[in-house]
C-alpha cells in the first residue's frame, strides 16, 4: 500500500497508453458533446480543429481510464478526488491517435483536521504519438496516512 | 447569433434536466473509471461515498450534455473551450438522481491579438434534484465578436 508518507515531492510517473477510435470518439460525442466538430468530418475542416477530433471531455475520461489503471497497479491508498485546477485542453485529439500520461507529485499535506488522512497535487499531463502534450491538470487527491504501528487499533 | 457583445456579466442561466440511470453509471464506470465504488454496491458502501456513486468524470460528460444542448439552443458564436478552472466535486452523484445545471458569466474579454473573437469566463453548477450543488467549475470559452458592419468583408 502507498500511502501519503510514500510520496515524494517532484517524482514522476509515466504510465498508460489508450488508442482513440473513431468509433469511440463518436459514441461519446453522440451522447455528451454532440457538436459538430466531434460528429462530422466536413464539419470538423472548416474549424481550427481540422478534422474530427474528440470532445475535451472524453479526452479526461480516457486519461482517468490510464489513471486508475495505474493506481490499481501500485495500490495507492487513495480516497478519491475533490476536484482538479487549471484543466487545459492543449491540442486536438484525433481519432488514430495513442495517448499516454505522465504524472508529477507537486504538493503533499497531511489534514490538520483529520489525523489519518491528507492530500496530495499532482500534474497529469497527456501525451499524443508525437510526444506533443494535448492535455493537463493539477489533481487534487486524498489518501490515507501511514497507520502508526505505536498506536493500538480501536 | 450571440456574440461577445451580446454577454451580460452576472446573468444568470438555468437549464437542463438529465435523469441519471444506474446502468449508464456502470457503462461509463467500466470504460473510463473502474473504481470498486462507481461499479460495485457492497464497495461503495464501506466508502464515503455510502452507496454506488457516478465517476466524477461521468458528472462534467452529462454537465456537458446539457450546455450543448442550451448553446444549440442559444445560437451562441462559440469557439470552444481552452479549459476550466477550480473543478469541484461537491457532493457524490446517484443513479436515480435528476440533475439540472445553472451558469453565470463572470468575465468577457475581447482578444488583444485577434481583433474578431474574445473570451468569457462561465460558472457552471450542477444541483441535484435537492437542489444540493453536485459540481462546480469555471469555464473559459472562446467567442466571435460581432461583425462591424462598417468594414466590408474581405
């Protein structure tokens, strides 16, 4: 189990890899973000996007798929997420694209209220096949502190 | 169409109605946030959660869902969005629950660089059917400016 002691301010993280398809990015689009750019090609050319590209959102919910993935792999004794700052949609993503995600520790505190937990910041940033960054945010997440060996269970 | 011009800071405005089912949770659960508490009851119930919970990710898609849906409506000259800032999740979201969305314009700023389009800033809330804010964030969306009818066009 990792717990809020484990982490290490600056350590990096880098983990995952999801293949966008064009089928998927629709399917999403169709039932969240039904506008035309995430819908329709000839729409998509006539915008900055280019070509069909998928809804930001979707873009968060593929980086959340490699996220859990990767807690579940490391046992992290997280308690889930109030909340994310400064999310930026930095470059289209096209179906075809891979994505992967890379993580960076930039705060740990323990509670001053709740002596068995804290929180922690970490920048997750998402990466196309071409190395080029197209999506970050700073994630807020609670975990649970080292339970002290002196202190006898209740 | 509505245009930069057209914004109105602190006007408000209410819409949207999304009924949340137990089986979308789930579908959206096992693509994109296979936690034990937005898949599994018995899980959910040992955390604070207290009972099977929407990923938070599934709460901005179906948030999403219902701005398209008013920005259809509204004819708005929108240019998508950069990003949101100060994400919140606020309290946890439950199949059965009806959801309803609210936003206020906080900020319209015309583009120092590009003469034709600017920027406003939106607090979105979504509230439960208890009217209980459910989650909270700061959209920053790109707009047209309204063409000067004084200059032919190119």
């Amino acid at each position: 189990m990792q717990y809020l002691e484990d982490l290490v301010i600056g350590a990096k993280h880098s983990f995952g890899r999801y293949q966008v398809t064009r089928d998927e990015v629709l399917e999403f689009a169709r039932k969240y973000d039904p506008q035309p750019f995430h819908l329709d090609d000839e729409a998509a050319a006539r915008t900055h996007f280019g070509r069909l590209a998928a809804s930001g959102w979707h873009t968060c919910a593929m980086t959340m798929a490699m996220i859990v993935e990767n807690i579940t792999a490391n046992e992290q004794a997280g308690l889930g997420s109030p909340g994310v700052d400064e999310l930026r949609w930095l470059k289209p993503v096209f179906p075809g694209d891979v994505l992967r995600c890379e993580t960076e520790i930039v705060e740990a505190t323990p509670s001053r209220s709740k002596p068995e937990i804290g929180s922690f910041r970490s920048q997750v940033t998402t990466y196309n096949q071409h190395d080029e960054p197209v999506l970050r945010f700073t994630s807020i997440v609670l975990i649970r502190r080292r339970p002290d060996p002196s202190v006898a269970p209740a």
